[in-house]
C-alpha cells in the first residue's frame, strides 16, 4: 500500500518538482495553517483561563470557522506530505505521536463549540472543568507542534 | 542606513527629554513611538552589517579579532537596544488604555536607550577599527587571541555542535508563531467585523501575548542568524522577511496606539473606518509574508 502511494504520479511530482509551487509551497501552506489553527485555538484557551474575562464567550464565535479553514488546509497539505514520503512517515513511530497529538487537540474544541453556540449573549463565566481542557488543550497543540518540527530531526 | 539606530537614537532621546524638560506628556509619547520604530529599524541594519562581515572576511588585512570584538559589541548594543523596544512599547501599550504609563516604565525605557545608545556608539567606534587598523594599538601584531572568548563564537558553536540547541530553538520558533498569530487574527479580525460586540479594549488587551510570541521569535531567530549568519546573509527570501518584519512591526505600532476605537469612550460599539481595515489587512498580509519568506528560507536560499 505505502509503495503503491510511494509509485503515483502525484508522490513523484512532489519529490521531484523543481518547482517552488510544489513542496516548498505545500510546507509552507502547512505552516501556514498551523498558524492559523493553533494561534486561534491559543487565543480561545487564554480567553477561557481568563484573559480577556470581560469578554462574552459569545463573541468568540468566529474562532471555530477559523479553525476548521486551518484544519481543512493543513489536513489537504498534511495528506499531500505524507504522499510525498509514504514509506518513510508510514513506518515512523514518531509520526504517529504527531498524529495521536493532533487528533486530542482536535478533540478538545468539539466540547468549546458547544459551550461558546450555547453561551447566552452576557454569558462570561467558565467553568473549572472548561479551565482544564483549556490547558489541557494548550499542551497538546504545543505537543503537537513540538513533535512535527521535530519528526525533521529524529526520523532519519 | 548604518548610522539609522545612532542617530535616530539621539533623536528619540532628546523628545523623551525634551518631554521631561517640559512636562510635556505628548512628546513622551512621540519619543516612544520613535524608540520603537528605530529598535525596529535596528534589526535590518545589525543583520546588514553581519552581512557585511561574510564579505569582508576573506580579505587578509582585515583582522580577524577586530571583526569580533566589533561582532560581540554589536550584538550587546543590539540587544539592548530591542529591551529598550520592548520597554517603549510595552509603555505605549498601556498608555493607550489608561490615559498614561505607569511611573516608571518611561524612565525605564529613557535609561534603557541612552545604555543602547552608549553600546552601539561603542560598536560603531569597534567597526571603525577594522576598516583602520593604524588606530588598533599594536597594528597589523595584533594576537590573533583565543576564539573561545567572543560571545558570537560561542553562540556559534552551540548553533553547530549542539544535538539539541537548534531543534529546540524551532520548536520554540514555532509555537512563538502560532501564539503571536493567533493574537493578531483575533485583533485584525475584531477590526475587520468580527465580534462586534466586544469593545476594542478586550481584544486590545491581548496585544501582549502577541508580543510574548514575537519575543520568543525574536530570540530564536536571531539564535539561527547568529549562530549560523553564513545561511542567511545572502539570501534572498532572509532580506524579503526582514523588510516585511520591519512593516508588520510599524504596522504593530498602528494597532497598538491608534486612536478610533478610543475616543469619546465610544469604543463599545467600535465601527473601523476604511484606513483601519486597510491596515489590519495590511498587517495580515505582512506577517503571512514573513512566514512565507521564512519557511521558503530553504527552497529559494540555502537555510536548512
């Protein structure tokens, strides 16, 4: 399987496009996405451990359709990487610490957009169980970040 | 564009004394403003300088020493000359919120600037003895000395030799940019019509943590530069970041003291005229271009 992905035309392209608008463009939209995914999942976390108190959780609506464009980017661009070196991140354990850490951060927005779609408009307190998955949320995305910039180090 | 941080140091000085002199509050101000943008300013041209080092480096006159000393005194009059930056902005941060700094971080920022200003005047005095040696007690017998003293050097090793150093610095690199990002989407996004509800002051009062990132990245960044100058000095995407950096900093500025959503208290229901939503755009696209630059840094220039 990883070498039938290994052999399309799409993973040749991507090894070997000398062209900026192949992987450069593709890592970099990836690094892009990122910014945009966990810098607007940090700036939620914070709100909910208090940072901005007087601000109605109401008001950080926008924050979830912003994080599911960082998503969607950087699980297209994620996809395209991983067609790239198949047989490589295929067979890494590191790879799959990655993954595992995106798939916990992921899960902790499910239960924040509940709470922000169901918050009345004056609503600003936050419960000490939201608190935790703030930081709990915190950790992982930094995880998870942790673990991608270094899977270019200690996958050989 | 050398002499930029001197003398617009001197310049920014003499308005945050005039202020004093004066008990003028508003030229205070424009003195902040000023030592903000010239520590701003002072990135392009520490790192220009470095370039210049690569050059120089192979002619056989040059000493070799007296291009360290020089090295290790920029940096020092360079870093401090950033904290002095900091201080300023953090001061004109909280002058927007509450009508004025609290009393001492004015001077602190005054007394952090004429330290900055001594140091660089050193350095500069340091440079101008590479290009006359005659001046250089001892002359072309100068030692060649031990390398292990110079702070540059050292910071060059760790950058090379280092199993974990520089991983560690990227990682740090990294969630740096998602933090300050993250800050910057939430203010340019209130400005642009999001959250509507919420008075500018809310989201203003996350501008720190922008900067708390952008410090982590300043640091780490001038780690990869420092320690190994030779990837980035003639690289074509680093100049291309470095000038969008130096816009997206002004740029930072603007959001941190402009006056719409401020005045006549009136900032609950904050409607953004058309000059401020250019400049939110302007400052996304500023810093999508330095991350564009930077993650390009090995495709179009020869950083790893």
């Amino acid at each position: 399987m990883l070498n039938w992905i290994d052999a399309t035309a799409l993973s040749t392209w991507l090894k070997e496009s000398p062209s900026v608008w192949a992987f450069p463009t593709v890592l970099t939209l990836h690094t892009t996405g990122m910014g945009v995914l966990v810098g607007a999942s940090y700036v939620f976390d914070l709100r909910l451990l208090g940072i901005g108190r007087n601000v109605p959780l109401s008001s950080y609506r926008w924050v979830f359709p912003t994080l599911a464009v960082g998503l969607g980017v950087n699980i297209v661009t994620g996809i395209l990487l991983f067609i790239k070196d198949p047989t490589h991140w295929g067979t890494a354990f590191p790879f799959f610490v990655k993954m595992g850490l995106v798939i916990a951060s992921a899960a902790t927005v499910v239960p924040m957009r509940s709470l922000v779609l169901s918050s009345g408009p004056e609503q600003r307190e936050v419960s000490s169980n939201m608190r935790l998955l703030a930081i709990a949320s915190i950790v992982a995305w930094s995880g998870a970040i942790t673990a991608g910039r270094l899977l270019a180090y200690v996958v050989p | 564009m050398n002499h930029v941080p001197t003398v617009g140091s001197v310049g920014a000085l003499g308005l945050l004394l005039l202020g004093y002199l004066r008990r003028n509050e508003h030229l205070k101000h424009v003195g902040l403003e000023v030592l903000f943008l010239i520590a701003l300013l002072t990135l392009p041209v520490y790192v220009s300088g470095v370039a210049a080092h690569q050059e120089i480096r192979p002619i056989k006159e040059v000493s070799d020493d007296a291009i360290r000393v020089h090295q290790d005194a920029a940096l020092i009059g360079f870093t401090v000359m950033e904290f002095a930056g900091f201080v300023a902005w953090a001061a004109l941060w909280q002058w927007r919120r509450r009508g004025h700094a609290a009393p001492r971080i004015v001077p602190a920022a005054t007394v952090l600037l004429v330290l900055a200003l001594a140091l660089m005047a050193r350095a500069a005095n340091l440079g101008g003895e590479i290009r006359h040696p005659e001046i250089l007690a001892g002359g072309v017998a100068a030692p060649a000395g031990d390398p292990e003293r110079f702070m540059t050097w050292s910071i060059n090793q760790v950058a090379v030799y280092s199993r974990w150093a520089w991983p560690a610095a990227e990682t740090v690199h990294f969630l740096g940019l998602s933090l300050s990002f993250g800050v910057l989407l939430a203010v340019n996004l209130r400005i642009l019509g999001a959250m509507k509800q919420t008075p500018f002051s809310d989201v203003h009062r996350l501008l720190p943590w922008g900067m708390l990132g952008f410090g982590a990245n300043l640091i780490t960044g001038m780690f990869f530069f420092v320690g190994q100058p030779g990837q980035y000095s003639s690289s074509e995407p680093f100049k291309w970041k470095i000038v969008f950096l130096v816009i997206a900093g002004a740029n930072f500025l603007y959001l941190t003291v402009f006056g719409g959503p401020w005045v006549s208290n009136g900032d609950k229901r904050f409607d953004a005229g058309l000059g401020d939503k250019a400049m939110a755009i302007l400052s996304m696209c500023s810093w999508l271009a330095v991350l564009w630059a930077g993650r390009m840094l090995p495709f179009l220039g020869k950083a790893f």
